[in-house]
C-alpha cells in the first residue's frame, strides 16, 4: 500500500506544483477583481465534478464493484461491466452538458448571485461558463477510465494523466491569449480543451493494459444499478469537502469584489498537501480494504486503515503548521505579481490559515470515509454529509458579514472536524477503526512536535522585517530559511519522541536510491 500511495502522492505533488504556476499566471496576468472573480466561477462548477469524480466518488463506488467482478468472474465480465457504466454515463453526462449550456444564465444566478448587480461581470461569467462546461463529460468519463486503471492497480498511469490539466492551462495563458478576447477566455478554453487530452491519454493506458472501453449502448442492467445505488450517495459523503468550497463560493460571490480571488488562491495552495495526501491515501487505500474484508482479513483491514492515518497525520500535521505559521510570506512570494499586490496577497493568506485549521480534517475525511465505502455502506456518509453540508452553510451565513473572506473558508474547516469526529464515532462503535495505546501516543507526540514547529517558525517570522513594497525577493529568501528549519525541528522533535528513527529512515532512502541506480544500469 505504501508504494502506491508514494506513487499516487508523487504524481499529484507533480501536478500540484504545476496547479500553483498556472494560478500564478492567472494571478499577474488577473489579479483580484472581476474578471478573476467570474473566470473562477466559471471553473468551479466542473472543477467540483473533476475533485468529486477524479478524487472520490465514483471510485468509492466503481473501484470496489470493479475489483470484486475482476477477482470473481475474471476480465471479461469486468470489462463488459466498465464498457456498460461508460455508455450509461456518457448518455447521462452529454444530455446533464446540453441542458446546462442552455439553462447557463439561470444556473450562474444560483451560483453566483451575487454577480446579478453587475450586468458585464455576470455576461462575462455566462460566456466563460458555457467554455468550461463540457470539461464535467470528459473528466467523468476520464475518471471512469482512470477508475480500472485503479482496480488494476496502475495508479501512477491514472494519477500522471491529470498533469495534462495543468500543462494545457499554462500553456492557454502564456501563448493562446493574443487569439481570445481576454485571458479569460484563453484559460477556460484552456480547461476544456485540457479534458480532451487527458481522457484520451487514459483511454491508451487502458487499451495498453489490454482493456478496451468503446462504450456500449446504455442499458440499466442490474450491476448498472448497484453502481448507481453506490455512487449517489457516495458523491455527497465522499464529496462533502468540495460541495462545501461550492457553497463558500456561492457566499463569497455577495461579498466584496476579490473575495472570490482570494479565498480561490488560499484554497489552491491548501490543496497542495490536501490533494497531495488525501487522494494517495483514499485511492490507494479503498482497493486494500476492499481485498482485505473480500477475503475476511478483518485484523489486515484494521492494520492498512491504523497505517494509512499514521502516514496522512505525519505528513499532515507540520503542513497546518508551517501554513498557520508563514501564511502570508507564501502567498505573496507565490502569487503577488503583476495584477496581485503584497496587500491581496496579504488577505489571501488570512484565508488561508482558516483553510489550514481544518486541512487534517480534510484529508482525514479521504482515510475514513473508504472504511465505509468497502464495507458497502453508502448510507451512513451520506447522511454524515447532510448534516455537515447545513452545518456549514448555518455557519457560512453567521461569519460571512463580520469575517468578510475569512468566513466561508472558516466554516468549511469547522464543518469538515465536524464531519471526521462523527464519521470516527461511527466507526469506532462498529468495530471497523482501531487506534491502540501506541498509535495514539504517537498522534500525541506528532502533534506536539507540529505545535512546537508552529511556534518557533512564529517567532522567527515576527522578528524578521517585513516589505512595504513590492520585494517579494527578500521575502522568498526568508521563506528558503524558515521552511527547511520548520522541517528539521519536526524531524529531530519526532526523532527525540521516537515517533520516526532518521538514521533507519535515511538508511532506507540510500538502499532504495542504490537499487534504481543497479536497475537503471
């Protein structure tokens, strides 16, 4: 499991970077006002579709019913059940495309409602819309493609396609803006062109490893159903997250111009370790459990759930830190560049630190909720989802006026503790997590460490000056000091607490490093 989860990690951590230099561009080439601001609305709609389908859902209900046909009935009746679920979805999704391109007005005034004040910033967010919206057919279709390559336990093919996404996008701004009325335009064309390549890239893939997935004429046959009994739900107790950053947009739409810009950027580079952990973890984890408890290895089930928390905590746990710690100085050496001043920059970090309160809970919602999902029980999630979904939107509506930009993103972090505390009761009460004396020593001791490294960083953040101006030189100087000695505290602080052995750990990169070395020779 660990493998894959490296594998996974390693790719989305490829594509993360990327993510950041192409919301770079569309910073210095936007800044923070209107036009950003309906550029954003516009990707979030099939952006939603790409987390929930690319990163959870759907794989929560196919990879599963996939991998037991596979295990069970062999290749041609697993093949046979993809090419059925890809017609089905496929009809699903063009006539879902068709009616959305047509009703689009309407659809932004539910998405957007606070553009409907000004008339050119709403014309603009309907054309940029009608761009991006065949983007959610294609990264659907994409995901079911990349969902077999999952169940066949390809996870590097599946997880290297999606840099196609960011490639296309920076490439949009950077030389297809001259041809389009705005850089707008170039980067929403940019995001549904960017979906043609990646669904092509994995239908390959899939041809390569010996499936062929043309779709079949759509037919509701009884394994159809179950899917879709499966994966319904599924889209909101897997997807909580993500419908909750909806609902921040919705809201950031009504409050000032740019609120939307930089709750955007802070939520970009929170999913930096979000996308980077979570996704390893829930894609990697789901076909492990689901083999284990296939095969009635309860105490196996237990022991891949126990090691998938240690690893996303680990990892997790400084990267709250350093974001609480040195929010402002990284979003204003990343992105306060030409249209995006030090002082948007400024107010993008203090969305930021709310996103950061809450980013072990976002990532643990990916390790719990395929504990779930493998069992085969849907149900439970999805009302778990029901309630954080209201929750945040009752606290939406309370912190939206007095915390401006801090509000939304605030109350998605307090909805998602919300979510992981109930979802680990439930859990608990049913035998199906397990957290020994050891595991959660080690939690204790992970958090201490991170909290002593959020302090000291803290401290050396504060008596270093700050720029007036705009000398984000100096500031990525301080940055390439403050982050390594976060780092290295926590490691030594882990070592001294022997929550990780370094001499063992570096013993064990150098016996890795020297393998691929003999294998490449």
């Amino acid at each position: 499991m660990l493998k894959g989860f490296l594998t996974v990690g390693g790719w989305t951590m490829a594509s993360r970077i990327l993510g950041l230099v192409r919301d770079q561009l569309l910073a210095a080439f936007m800044g923070a006002g209107p036009m950003q601001d309906a550029y954003l609305v516009a990707f979030r709609l099939p952006n939603m579709f790409r987390r929930l389908f690319g990163e959870g859902a759907f794989n929560a209900a196919f990879v599963p019913l996939f991998s037991s046909i596979l295990a069970e009935h062999g290749e041609t009746e697993a093949r046979l059940l993809a090419r059925r679920v890809f017609g089905v979805l496929l009809t699903w999704l063009v006539i879902l495309c068709v009616l959305g391109e047509i009703f689009m007005p309407a659809v932004l005034r539910v998405i957007a409602p606070g553009f409907a004040k000004n008339g050119p910033q709403y014309d603009l967010g309907v054309t940029l819309s009608r761009i991006t919206f065949p983007y959610l057919v294609l990264i659907c279709a994409a995901a079911l493609v990349s969902g077999v390559l999952n169940g066949l336990h390809r996870f590097g093919v599946a997880a290297a396609a999606y840099l196609a996404f960011n490639v296309i996008g920076i490439a949009a701004v950077l030389f297809a803006t001259p041809y389009f009325p705005s850089v707008a335009h170039a980067a929403a064309w940019g995001v549904t062109v960017s979906g043609v390549v990646q669904l092509g890239l994995l239908m390959i893939a899939a041809r390569r490893a010996g499936f062929d997935l043309t779709p079949l004429p759509p037919r509701l046959t009884p394994r159809v159903r179950l899917l879709g009994r499966r994966m319904l739900p599924g889209l909101i107790g897997s997807g909580v997250t993500q419908i909750n950053l909806t609902i921040d947009t919705i809201i950031a739409t009504l409050l000032p111009t740019g609120s939307i810009s930089f709750m955007y950027f802070a939520d970009r580079l929170n999913q930096l370790p979000l996308g980077v952990l979570g996704a390893a973890a829930g894609t990697t984890l789901l076909p492990v459990l689901t083999r284990h408890l296939a095969e009635g290895d309860h105490d196996g089930a237990h022991g891949a759930q126990g090691r998938a928390l240690d690893y996303v905590l680990m990892l997790t746990l400084p990267a709250m830190a350093g974001l609480l710690a040195l929010g402002t100085p990284i979003m204003q050496v990343l992105f306060s560049h030409g249209s995006f001043t030090l002082t948007d920059g400024a107010m993008s970090a203090q969305s930021l630190r709310a996103y950061a309160i809450g980013l072990p809970a976002f990532v643990l919602i990916k390790v719990l909720s395929p504990a779930f999902f493998a069992r085969g029980d849907t149900s439970t999630p999805v009302k778990i989802g029901f309630f954080t979904l209201v929750l945040n939107l009752i606290l939406n509506l309370l912190l939206m006026r007095p915390l401006a930009h801090i509000g939304p993103p605030l109350a998605s972090s307090l909805a998602a503790i919300a979510n992981v505390a109930i979802l680990s009761m439930l859990l608990f009460r049913r035998d199906a997590l397990r957290i020994d004396a050891v595991a959660r020593n080690r939690i204790v001791l992970m958090t201490v460490a991170a909290c002593a490294m959020a302090l000291i960083l803290f401290g050396a953040n504060s008596m270093l000056p700050h720029p007036t101006s705009r000398i984000t030189a100096w500031l990525g100087l301080r940055l390439a000091v403050e982050v390594p000695l976060g780092g290295l505290v926590y490691l030594i602080l882990l070592h001294m607490f022997h929550v990780l052995d370094l001499a063992a750990a570096l013993d064990g990169a150098r016996r890795r490093l020297s393998r691929r070395r003999r294998a490449a020779q």
